[in-house]
C-alpha cells in the first residue's frame, strides 16, 4: 500500500479518536453556557473554545473527504 493511503487512513482514525475524546468536554461547556445564558449571571463563559472545536472538527472533515477521493483517483 502506498504512502498515500497510509497517510488517509492515519488522518482519519486520529483525527476521529481526537474529536471523540473531546466530544464530552465540548458538551460540558456549551451547557454551562446556556446555562449562565438562563441565568444571567454576571460572569460570561465563552464561547470561543466550543466554536473553535466546531471548525477543526469542519476542517478535518473536509481535509478527510479530500484524501479519500484523491486515494480513489491514484489507486483506481
């Protein structure tokens, strides 16, 4: 197998193992943002980590689906 398709598979599985280890994590602060959001308190939690998040986990989608077709087209 190619370096192409070992670099696929690598990206994949541990950018997988990477977003769902930090899937709770994600969870817990965006309840406590609405959360303080309900409550008005004083202090603000912020959003920025859980959008951060967001766009890596978009980014390494996009970057995923980009090494699957370009497998496809050197190894078909």
């Amino acid at each position: 197998m190619g370096l192409l398709l070992w670099v696929t598979v690598g990206f994949i599985v541990i950018g997988f193992i990477v977003l769902v280890s930090m899937k709770k994590g994600m969870e817990r602060k965006v309840a406590l943002i609405i959360e303080s959001k309900e409550s008005m308190e004083s202090k603000q939690i912020s959003a920025k980590h859980v959008v951060w998040w967001i766009v890596g986990a978009t980014v390494w989608g996009l970057v995923s689906i980009f090494l699957v077709v370009q497998s496809f087209s050197v190894y078909m």
